[in-house]
C-alpha cells in the first residue's frame, strides 16, 4: 500500500488507468520526499484530526456534567457579595444625605414618579431592568442547563463536521482532486476562452480558484446551514432569514472574486516576475493589501452586511468620549451596530489607524449590560490599544507571512513536492497557485500548526493584561459582572475542558479570568 499515490495525475490521464498505491507513478529514481510526501501528509492529517478530536470528547464529557461547578460558583458568590455590599454603601449613603437636607417632600415626589413608570411603562423593559440588577449567581445556575446543551450540540457537531471535512480532504489527495481540477480549467479556458496553459496561466489560475471556490461553497453549504438555522436557532440565536442567508452568501462570492481575484492575479505576477528574492516583493505586496484592507472592510465591506448608525447622544455617549479622553485613545466615531439582525450574541470592537479610531457596540449588548459595564469592557479593549498589543499582533502577522514566503521560496522550484501530488508531466511547467496551495498545505501546515497554538497562548495573556488594564482604571467590578452577564447571554462554558480550552480558546476560560482579577482587587486592598 505505500507509498501512496494519487489516482489521476497528470501522466496517467494521458496514458489511461492508475492507481493508489506504489506502482502508479513512482520510479527508482524518486527520491524519498517524493515518494512518501503524500503518505505523510495522510498521516499528519489523522494525528491531528485524532488529537483535536480527542480534545473535543474531553470537552464533550464535560457536557454531561449536571452539578454546577465549584470554583465558578464560589467566584460569582463573591462578586455578587461585593455588589450588594456597594449597593447597600449606596443605598446608606443615599439616605443619609436624604436625611440630612431634610428632603421628604422631594422624596414622595420621586416615589409617586416612579409608580406611575410602573403603571404606565413598559414591563419588558421592567424586567430587563430587574434581569441586570439581580444576582449573577442564581441566574447563571439557571442557565447551566441550557449551557451545557447549546455546547453538547455545537461539540457533537464538530465532531461530526470534523469528520467529514478530515475525509474529504484524504479522498480529494488520494484521488487527485487538485490536477483534475486544474487540468478541468485548462480545458475550460481553451474551450471557451482560447487560453494557453503557458501563456495565460494567471487567467486560468483564476479559472481554478474559481471552480475550488464553487465546489467548496456546495459542500460546505449544508453544514452552514444546519449550524445555523438548528443549532444556533434551537438555543434561540439565530435570527436570520433564509432570504437573508442567501445574500449574504452572494454578497460574500462576489466580495472574493472583487477583492480575491485581482489580489489573486498580482500575487501569482509578482512571484513569477520577482526572481529569486520574490518573497520580499510579496511580504511588501501583502503588508500594503493587508493595510488597505484592515481600512476597507469596516468602512466598505461591513456596512453591506449590517446597519451602522452613531450612537445616541446621552450619558453613555459621553462618558465614552470621556474615558478615551483620558486614555489618550484618538477616538472620532462610535457607533451602534445591528448585531441582532443575524444573532442575540454580543460584541464591542475597535477599528481605524493612528488618529482616526472608531469604536463599534453592538445593539445586543446595550441590552444585556449597564453603562457602567460597557465602559469597563471598553476599558478592556482600549487595554489593547493601549499596551500596544494592537500593533504587536499586526507585527507578528507580518513577519508571519515573511516567514512563510521566504520558506515557500525554498521550495519553489523544487518538484518533488508538485510530482508527488500528481502534477508529473515534465513537460509542462508547475501552475504558481498549485505551489503555493501545495506548499502551505503539506510542508507549512505543521508550523503553522505550532504557531497557531503560541498565537493562542500570546491571545491568552492579553486578554489578562487588557482585564488587569481596565482593573486598574478602577473598573474590575463592573468588568466582572460584565463578563458574567455576557457570558450568561452567550450560553458560554462554564466548566470548560482544561486540555480543549488551552488548545482552542484564544481567551481564558471566564473563571479564570474572574478570579485573576480578584486577585488584583485583593492586592490594591
């Protein structure tokens, strides 16, 4: 059975028949890459599917937990401890100075205020009221139900999902896929278009990511789907629309073959015309896309798929603009975007270079927080910003994709790699895009691997110092509780796997991260 070979190559769709296995196109003269680089790449790719599987059973097992867990109840005990000691200190105090100036008809007029609010307003609003004020304790308890099935289902379908996509890639090597598809776009491009494969292998470069991109979508389609309108929407989720589904798919091709297409073409341009240093032609190529883009997507791109509006003038308006003020944070625009057009999930992001930054809260989180908590998660992500972790990841982006061009240029014209994965005819020269997605694919894929899993951990340790940044704006209560009530909105996982959380999760498991910041209150105490 080894080593094993794809089943169409190039050579062998010319002379009928192959097979995989030893004897479809490997000679004496091969060398030991060529002959085993498929075998190994099947083989990495089960360790790793093994592995990640394996993690997500630990998590799975998790799951069927039905006790909910100590240290987090023992955490939340505590930060529910702390706010209704500052709700009493609040209410005293209150009353105190109501007692000292005297002020009973001031106050009869305020309770006769708020009962005609009572009888007059609007009782979902009363009760979101009473939802943000009450314990976090005994609300998280009750959730913990519906936490642990909305994460059995989304693990039993990635293991499921996991499976397939880990089967389909094996069965696409093992039979050739990529020089089928390749040599299908070639004769759709000298067909249709009068293409050479010599003289306008750009063009049928694009022919190819084409079709890949079609094929993708299809397989891909109905696992989107169940996630989406099953899972997301059984734990009420979701609220799209198959309408709006549907465009947003649209939407998404056409972005790629707008943006995807042309950057596509000059990639393939200038690695053919860069020469031996062409790595450092594509590291600036990319630098200056990647800038452009990091410009375009939130000021273009998003505004297709949501609705972005200026958030109201009020008092959270303005204690934002202050909070930036005193960070020195260059803010210029907040907005309000409509995040439960698509979903009840929550998120805040910044965005925007040097002077002109811009803050996004998502509608869905003004619901489930108060001001006060807004603000200490902006705290955290201006954190970011500030301690420069911002710049550092967008540093480690770049000289991530300089490493990875340069190794790429190493093997380039190597075709040991290309022959063993079917592209055999000598007489016909290496595609650039079949290099690159053979490259990064094979020989890169275990070092991406390894710098992903130090790219979680580096993720990790921001988020600590963008929590202990915002602590130390003296918010850490108000961050607490935010993260609680976040985290309760989200169904999170509340006794996550050790092993899969350290794996998969680029931020601490919340009690993690709760009880490190205690640890910071207790120290400032």
């Amino acid at each position: 059975m080894l080593p094993l070979t794809p089943r169409y190559t190039q050579l062998t769709a010319k002379g009928g028949g192959g097979n995989i296995g030893a004897d479809a196109t490997a000679t004496d003269d091969d060398d030991l890459f060529t002959t085993y680089a498929v075998f190994a790449t099947v083989v990495f790719t089960l360790v790793v599917f093994l592995f990640e599987n394996y993690l997500s059973l630990r998590q799975k097992s998790t799951y069927h937990k039905t006790e909910f867990p100590k240290e987090l109840q023992t955490t939340v005990g505590s930060i529910d401890a702390e706010r209704a000691k500052e709700l009493k200190d609040a209410a005293d105090s209150k009353k105190a100075e109501d007692s000292k100036n005297d002020d009973d008809d001031k106050k009869e007029t305020k309770v006769d205020d708020d009962d005609d609010d009572n009888a007059n307003g609007d009782e979902a609003d009363a009760k979101s009221k009473v939802d943000r004020n009450a314990p976090l304790l005994p609300q998280l308890q009750s959730k913990f139900s519906a936490a642990q099935s909305y994460g059995l289902d989304k693990v039993n379908f990635s293991l499921v999902s996991s499976t397939y996509t880990t089967i389909e890639g094996i069965i696409f090597v093992l039979l050739g896929f990529m020089p089928y598809i390749w040599d299908a776009s070639c004769d759709i491009g000298s067909k249709y278009f009068g293409y050479t494969e010599s003289e306008n292998e750009i063009k049928i470069s694009l022919i190819f990511l084409l079709y890949t991109t079609v094929i993708g979508t299809i397989t891909g389609l109905p696992w989107e789907l169940y996630s989406t309108f099953w899972i997301e929407k059984k734990h009420g989720f979701n609220k799209m629309t198959i309408g709006l589904f549907v465009s947003d798919k649209i939407k998404g091709l056409v972005l790629t073959m707008v943006f995807g297409g042309p950057f596509t073409a000059l990639l393939l341009r200038i690695i053919q015309l860069g020469g031996d240093s062409f790595y450092l032609y594509v590291w600036a190529f990319t630098f200056v896309f990647s800038t452009v883009m990091m410009t375009l997507v939130p000021v273009v791109i998003m505004p297709l798929f949501n609705k972005y509006e200026k958030l109201p003038e009020g008092s959270l308006k303005d204690e934002i603009y202050a909070l930036a003020g005193r960070l020195d944070f260059p803010l210029t625009k907040l907005f309000m975007m409509d995040g439960s057009k698509r979903s009840s999930h929550s998120n805040a992001f910044m965005f925007g270079f040097f002077k002109n930054k811009r803050i996004v809260l998502y509608d869905t989180l003004m619901t489930q927080v108060h001001d006060s908590e807004i603000l200490a998660i902006l705290g955290h992500e201006l954190g970011h910003w500030k301690m420069g972790h911002t710049v550092t990841n967008f540093v480690i982006s770049q000289l991530y994709m300089g490493a990875s061009f340069y190794a790429f240029s190493l093997c380039y014209n190597s075709t040991e790699l290309y022959r063993a994965f079917g592209f055999d005819d000598d007489a016909r020269s290496i595609p650039t895009i079949i290099a690159l997605l053979l490259f990064f694919s094979t020989v890169w894929e275990p070092i991406d691997k390894a710098l992903s899993y130090a790219m979680t951990v580096h993720s990790r340790k921001c988020e600590f110092e963008a929590d202990e940044f915002s602590a130390n704006l003296g918010m850490s209560q108000k961050l607490q509780s935010g993260l609680c009530k976040i985290h309760l909105e989200n169904l999170g996982a509340m006794c996550p796997d050790p092993w899969y959380s350290t794996y998969h999760y680029s931020h601490p498991p919340l009690v993690e991260r709760l009880s490190a910041m205690m640890r910071l209150d207790k120290k400032t105490k």
